[in-house]
C-alpha cells in the first residue's frame, strides 16, 4: 500500500527535528550526509494507530541555505508543496508569528493543499492562551503541542492521521492501476521518457481530480493497460535550481519508491553506470520493489557487438546487490524499445505476485540440500525442516531450521538462487525469514 507524505516545515530552531525523532519508527532512511552535519534523519516511516506514513524534514534537505531564512524557507515550502499530502506548518508558541511565519502561511495557503499549523514548545497548561495569534496565520485552528515533553502529541497524531484518510487512502486504495515510479540521478532523461510515452499514446487518461498529485503523476494507458507513472524530476520548472540539491533528489526518489509497485532505473548509457546510480538503485532494493535497470540514450552510444555486453556486465558489477533486476536498452528520445518497457514491468509484476505452494517448494528445497549440504559448526549441522512462502510482493519465505546460527550468509544465498532458478522468480528482491523450530 501507498503511504502517504507528510512533510514538515518550519523555521530554524522551531522543533521540527525534535517532533521527527518523536515520531519516527525504528526504520528510518537516513540520507547519506557528508560528515560533520548533524542532522541527517530527513525521511523516515512513521506510524500511528495502523497507520503508516513517510515523514519529511524539509528543514534537513537544504541547510546551506541556513542564513538566508526566508530563502530556506521558500524552499522548503516548495518542496512540501511538491511533494507533501499534508503539510505540517511548525511554529514556536513561545515567540510569536514572525514575519517569516506570516509568509510561509501565505505561500502554502495559495496551493490546494492540505495542512495542519503545529504550535510547538507549548510546554504547560499556561502557555495554552499563546496559541490563538496563530488564528491570524489563515491555516485554521493552530494544535498546541510540546514535543521535547511529548505534549498534545496525540491529539495532534489523531488530526494528522484524520486528514491522511480523508483526502488520501480512500483515492488510493480504489485505484487498480499499477505504480511505477521512474528514477535516476538528474539528466539521465526521466522526463524525456515521460513526455515520449505520453506522446506516443493516443489514450492518456487525463489526470485523475481530486488527488493532490496531479502535478507528479502521469496517467498513461500502453497496450490496454492504465499505470500511473510517478515522475521524480520533480519541481519542473524550476528544474535547474533544485536538481543541484543532491539530498532533494534523493528525498524525491525515496518518497516515489515508496509509493511504487515497479520501479524503473535509469541509467545514461552515453555515460555508464556511476556510484551516483547505485546509490539510488539501492533504494529500491531497500524497499525491496520489483526493479528494471533502464539504460537510456542508447542512440548516442557507438556501438559494435560488444558493447552491449560490456555495459551489463559494467552494471552487474556495480548493482552486485541487485542481479536479479532486468537490464534493458532504450532511446527515451528516439522511442526506440519503449514498448520493451512495458513487456518487462508486466513480466516484473507477474514474478513479484507469484505464490508458490507449500509442497512444491518442500520438495524443491529437500533437493537443493541433497545438491549442497547444509553447513555445520562444532559437529552440528544445519537442518531444514520446513519452508512456506508466506507473502507476495515481494515473495517472501520462511524457513525453519534446527539451529539459526548455522545459516550462513552463502548458504542463504544459495537457496535464494535456487528458489530464483527453480520457480523462476526474476526482476523481483525475495525476503528470507529463518526461524527455529521450538
Ligand atoms: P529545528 O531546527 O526546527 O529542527 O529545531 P530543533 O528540533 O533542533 O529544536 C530547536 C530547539 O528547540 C532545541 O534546543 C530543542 O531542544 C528545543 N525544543 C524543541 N521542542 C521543544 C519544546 O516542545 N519545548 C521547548 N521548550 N523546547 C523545545
Ligand atoms: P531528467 O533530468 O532525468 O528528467 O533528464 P531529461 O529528460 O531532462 O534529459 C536530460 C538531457 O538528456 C536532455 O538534454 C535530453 O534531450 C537528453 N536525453 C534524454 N533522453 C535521451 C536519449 O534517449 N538520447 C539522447 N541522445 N539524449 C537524451
């Protein structure tokens, strides 16, 4: 399921970090940051009663901007309007509204967008009466809350959680279209292969109304079947600003992993495979989506026959963590094997919602033991008693075992291998759970 964004904004020193670390699960996606900088926890899961959301730092994604406060805050205001279901406007209930306040209220109020105004460090009963100026903000009723004393926290959940099922899973979870989202580092031609589809299709369902996304998702129908494509270019146009922001992108492209059922990679084949791609393939194996590697601009490489070749085996090296994503070779600007993306996310799909029954993988794993056996440490060996694919999307099994600590890491992916090999379980993570037999 899709979870919803929400995104956090507010100036310097108002508490949003303090909130964040409040509310985040254990889970948290830590943007790699350079050394020296503090704050790092940008985008994290968090959970409420059930529900399930990703929460934004805005103030974490750009601190150089720092001094300039009402330029920081632009920013981040554009970002959250950009990305966010629900904006979570943060004030300091000690100080007052500032000026800079007063014009990040004004800036998100011209956008359709839903927001709650947290008045934080509300810290005692008697600071209660600060909250009212905040009326004066224009974003409706301000929620008095202390963080660092976890005050008001579930009244102000309750509020967040309310608004995400109103304006957010209803539209979701009616919606049977399959969500792909396209990622790769700026330039490698996320928008030029957008527009090439919509261009090429003479069936593009217009945007849906009602959902906050339309600026990001593309509706598109290829061969009968309707997918929403989830754009991470992001902020269009102001394109050129924002993709120096290399922690922006990153944000972007977790946020519309998450929201994905496919993701596709794209890679620029007139440069090849760089560290910057593999970091942002490594989100989509962390979230364990069914994944394409996309190579783009193929038209601009000079090719003979080993070419092809070469540049996988260049990408297996670096994606090692990923094999079992497809590797595919299109033009985004010539349209040259648009339609072989499709085929693949189709094919993705399928392998990724494959279920395969308890007796036939018993049988299956029973054999894979008799080719390699189990390893064993101080005269005891591994047993496998018992296997059963417990989930889909992605396939993920259990196996009970006599003794846990005897599953190697290269015996565990060996039996993933074989299971790969055997039931044919490509373009798609498996999860393994080894649990003793009590
Ligand atoms: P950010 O810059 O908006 O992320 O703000 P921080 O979370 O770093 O908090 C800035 C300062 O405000 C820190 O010294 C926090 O300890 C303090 N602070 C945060 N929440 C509260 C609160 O609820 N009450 C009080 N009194 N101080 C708080
Ligand atoms: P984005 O930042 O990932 O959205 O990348 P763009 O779609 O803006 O493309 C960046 C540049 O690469 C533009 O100048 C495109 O014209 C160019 N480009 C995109 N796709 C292709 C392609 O398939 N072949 C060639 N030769 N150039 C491409």
């Amino acid at each position: 399921m899709a979870k919803p964004i929400v995104a956090v904004v507010g100036r310097p020193n108002v508490g949003k970090s303090t909130l964040f670390n409040r509310l985040v699960g254990e889970r948290i996606a830590i943007v790699e940051d350079t050394p020296g900088v503090t704050r790092d926890r940008i985008i994290a899961d968090a959970e409420w009663l059930n529900h399930h959301f990703t929460l934004i730092d805005t103030g974490g994604i750009e601190p150089h901007a720092k001094d300039d406060i009402l330029l920081q805050m632009r920013i981040q205001a554009e970002i959250a309007i950009d990305m966010a279901d629900l904006i979570i406007l943060m004030v300091d209930g000690r100080e007052g509204i500032t000026g800079t306040d007063l014009e990040v209220a004004n800036m998100i109020r011209k956008h359709d967008k839903d927001v709650l105004l947290a008045v934080n460090k509300v810290d005692s009963k008697t600071l209660e009466n600060n909250i009212f100026e905040f009326y004066n903000l224009g974003l409706g009723e301000p929620l008095a809350i202390s963080a660092e004393q976890g005050l008001g926290l579930g009244d102000f959940l309750d509020e967040v959680i309310d608004h995400i099922k109103r304006h957010y899973n209803d539209e979701e979870e009616e919606d049977d279209r399959l969500r792909v989202a396209v990622i790769g580092k700026p330039n490698v031609g996320k928008s030029t292969l957008i527009n090439k589809v919509l261009g090429e299709d003479r069936l593009i369902v217009s945007n849906i109304p009602g959902t906050t996304r339309d600026a990001v998702d593309t509706n598109v129908r290829y061969d009968g079947e309707d997918y929403v494509l989830i754009d991470t270019a992001g902020l269009r146009r102001k394109k050129k600003i924002y993709e120096d922001i290399e922690r922006y992108s990153i944000v972007r492209a977790i946020a519309a992993v998450e929201r994905s059922q496919v993701v596709l990679i794209l890679i620029d084949g007139s440069e090849g495979i760089t560290e910057q791609d593999a970091k942002i393939a490594g989100i989509a194996h962390n979230r364990a989506k069914p994944s394409i590697i996309v190579v783009n601009k193929w038209d601009a490489v000079e090719k003979d026959n080993k070419t092809m070749k070469k540049m996988e085996d260049d990408i297996r090296d670096m994606l090692s963590f990923m094999t079992y994503a497809p590797i595919i070779f299109i033009s985004a600007q010539t349209g040259q094997r648009l339609g072989k993306i499709f085929q693949t996310i189709e094919y993705v799909k399928a392998q990724s919602a494959k279920r395969i029954t308890t007796g036939k993988l018993n049988e299956a794993m029973a054999e894979f033991v008799l080719m390699k056996q189990p390893p064993s440490k101080h005269g005891r060996r591994l047993r496998l008693y018992y296997s059963s694919q417990v989930a889909i999307n992605p396939p993920t099994f259990v196996v009970f075992v006599n003794d846990a600590t005897l599953v190697h890491f290269s015996y565990q992916r060996y039996l993933e291998n074989k299971i790969r090999e055997t039931f044919d379980f490509f373009g798609t993570p498996i999860h393994f759970f080894i649990r003793e037999r009590t």
